[in-house]
C-alpha cells in the first residue's frame, strides 16, 4: 500500500470519526482531501465510497453542494469506468474481462449514485417539514 493509499484510508476513517460525533465541517474537509487522492490513485473505490461526500454534506445542510456532488459522480462516471476496469491498459488482463467490467461499472454505479441522491432529497425533506 503507497503512502497515499494510507493516507486516504486515514481520511476516510477520519471523516466517518467526525461524522459520527456531527464535526461535519471536519468530515466534509477529509472528504475533499479523500476525493483528491482517489481521483488520482491507481486504486478502484467502490461508489459507495464516492457517494460518501454528497451524502455527508447533505446531513450537514449543504443540500445544493450535495447535489452538485452528485452530478460530479454522474459527470465523472465514464473516467471512472475506464480507469476502474483497467480499460485502457494494454497491460492487464484480457480486453473482454476489462469491457465487462466496465459495462457493469456503467451499468450498476448509475443505480447506485440515483439511489443515494434520492435518500439523500427525503432527508433534505424531512428536515424541511
């Protein structure tokens, strides 16, 4: 693991840590430092761990933010896919193994953005109640 993994892998500990003692500005600041570093690593994150930013700044109030977040991911998707499944490494592994692996990328990571943003609208409605 490079210095960089290890120290993403600290941020987003970090972040979860202030989130769950509500020092959101905290974890908001470790994610964007956490996002920098994945848009640069050779490592694949899960979307998950992408839509942690959108939902955090959410449950901090910064409703516009979050959605503005959440377009990046959607915005961001095809680059993701391609680094992800290794597309365009000659490289590695077969160019059959690496399509599919991105087909499902493009496929299932759409789903999953879509259903984050909309639990994170009933909780902005919720709030606004």
């Amino acid at each position: 693991m490079s210095t960089d993994d290890e120290k993403l892998s600290a941020l987003l500990r970090k972040a979860t840590a202030f989130k769950d003692s509500k020092q959101w500005p905290e974890a908001i600041a470790a994610l964007y430092e956490a996002k920098k570093l994945m848009l640069v690593s050779p490592v694949s994150y899960p979307i998950e761990t992408w839509c942690k930013l959108p939902l955090y700044l959410q449950q901090a109030d910064l409703f516009a933010e979050s959605m503005a977040e959440f377009q990046f991911l959607r915005d961001d998707l095809e680059r993701r896919a391609r680094h992800d499944s290794m597309l365009d490494d000659p490289d590695v592994g077969s160019l059959r193994s690496k399509r599919q692996c991105y087909e499902g990328i493009l496929s299932g990571d759409p789903e999953m953005i879509e259903e984050k943003q909309a639990l994170a609208t009933q909780r902005e409605a919720k709030r606004n109640r």
